[in-house]
C-alpha cells in the first residue's frame, strides 16, 4: 500500500510537507485537461484540483488532508497512471483537491 494511502477500512489522512519541500511537488496545472493530463476520478475532483478553480486559497505546509486517489508511473490502468516519473496522490483538503508528489507528505 502507498504511504497515505486508503484502504477500504481506514481513511488515512497526510500532512503537506515532505522531503522535497510542499512547494516542489504540488502538481497544481493537472486539472487542465491538456491529453498530457493524468485521467481524474471524477470531473468534480478536477474541476476543484488545481489553480485555476483555487483562486485565492493556496495549499500549504502543514496542512492536513484525505488521500482519495493516487496515480502511479507506468501502472496498468490508465486512470492510475502518472504522468511524470513519480507516484502522485491527490489530497483532498477541505473543498480543494490538491496533486503531490508522495514525498510531498508525511
């Protein structure tokens, strides 16, 4: 199981802050739907998973949130598939879905 990750018995939740540093492995332009894009568990998530619907708000060190979903490099199916060369979760805090890089959490 990926650090974070849920199971179907526990909800897990990660802190934003990792080896790398939040602000290197926040992944905010993957909400676009550029075809380089990953695939989204939902357009709902998407649509509330990047910059460009966060207006103000900015995700931050040290915020708490709910792993709901992970895309992994190279994984079979595509709608877990990263694209770049690292596991990436998606971290819902509050309203707000944010992409990191699964050492962007502890």
């Amino acid at each position: 199981m990926i650090k974070g990750e849920s199971d179907s018995s526990s909800i897990n939740s990660v802190l934003v802050g990792g080896d790398e540093g939040s602000k290197s492995v926040i992944y905010d332009c993957l909400n676009l739907g550029r075809r380089i894009d990953v695939l989204w568990p939902s357009e709902e998530m998407r649509l509330s998973g990047g910059r460009s619907s966060w207006r103000e708000w900015c995700p931050q060190e040290g915020m708490v949130g709910i792993v709901r979903h992970y895309w992994q490099p190279n994984h079979p199916d595509s709608k877990f598939r990263s694209n770049v060369n690292r596991t990436l979760l998606l971290i819902q805090i509050g309203e707000h879905y944010v992409p990191v890089g699964q050492n962007g959490v502890n």
